[in-house]
C-alpha cells in the first residue's frame, strides 16, 4: 500500500486516485473515513494507493471491526466476486452495515473506482460480502469501458458431467485396504 498526501494527488495525478475528485464532491460520503487492516504489518493486498489522510491501518480485529460513525472497513476486492482474505482471517465478522471496496480487475490489476456498499452483518461474511448492495461507485475514469455496476447474467449448463475414481489402495505403495475397513 503506497499512501500519498491529498495535495500531492490534486497536484500532479495518479491514475489509480482518479476516483478521489467524484468522492469529494459527493454530498453524503465525502467526509468517510477508512480503517484497513494489516495483521503485524503484512497487509493481505498491499498493491494499490490511498490517501493517508482518510486511512487509518491497524493491526486489532476488533478496532478494524467497531462500528464508528462515517468510518467504514475498507478491502481491495476484484470483480466479480472474489471474498477478501481479510474476511476469513483471524476470525474477522463482519459488523458494520457499510463496507468500502476498491475494485480492481481480476486480470490486470487496475484499480478501476471505490464503492460504498451496504451489507446485513448477521449473515455469514461470505453471504454478507456476496449479497451486498451497491450505495455509490466513484469511477476511475481511465477505466470507464469496463462496466462493473452491471449484473452478471449467470448462464445455466443443461448437460454438465462429472466423474469422480476412488481406489482401495494406499498412496503409490500398490499395497490394498480392504473395503470393509473403508465402510
């Protein structure tokens, strides 16, 4: 994570913050704040650029985890739909009912925008993170061609086959067990 002072950004740019000037002039979310969490200094994605001014790191689950007023977790997501590593490590549920993501593409890793989300924190992380609703989305404009707001139209597969071979043998020693003691 590489963080830079706000001026310095309105100054000379940075493709990756483009985002910042629509999230400034957003009425509602402009005065956000974010806590990203980064257990014993090793953050889970280090490979993006904030602010830090609006960034506060910490290596407490539950600090990053507090409800705080106009302070929201931030994570670095890639679309579609990939669950942060944050969310399953060091028992971390989610608790707050709005998140905050960069996204990213899967492939080439370009920040294309940050998003607010709104979350319904009793449900598991995975279902929480999954089902969450988009509030607002700051786009990078560099990356306007790739619609990430959209739905992905999921495709049925009416003939799908799989096949699965279990043997009654132990490792590669050629040495059989017998099915009794496997049922």
């Amino acid at each position: 994570m590489k963080l830079h002072h706000l001026e310095e950004i309105l100054n000379k740019g940075k493709p990756t913050l483009e985002w910042i000037h629509d999230f400034m002039e957003n009425k509602e979310f402009c005065n956000y704040r974010f806590k990203y969490y980064c257990k014993d200094g090793n953050c889970h994605a280090s490979n993006f650029d904030f602010i830090k001014d609006w960034i506060d790191v910490t290596d407490d689950v539950d600090e990053f985890n507090t409800i705080e007023k106009n302070t929201v977790p931030l994570f670095l997501g890639s679309t579609p739909e990939l669950i942060p590593g944050q969310l399953s490590d060091d028992g971390i549920q989610l608790k707050t009912p709005v998140i905050a993501i960069l996204n990213k593409t899967l492939l080439t890793n370009k920040i294309l925008g940050m998003g607010f989300y709104s979350i319904k924190p009793r449900k598991s992380n995975e279902s929480a993170y999954l089902r969450r609703r988009e509030l607002v989305f700051f786009n990078n404009p560099d990356y306007k061609e790739i619609n990430i707001t959209g739905t992905i139209k999921k495709v049925p597969i009416d003939n799908f086959k799989s096949e699965i071979t279990i043997r009654l043998g132990e490792g590669y020693t050629g040495k059989e067990i017998d099915k009794y003691k496997v049922k």
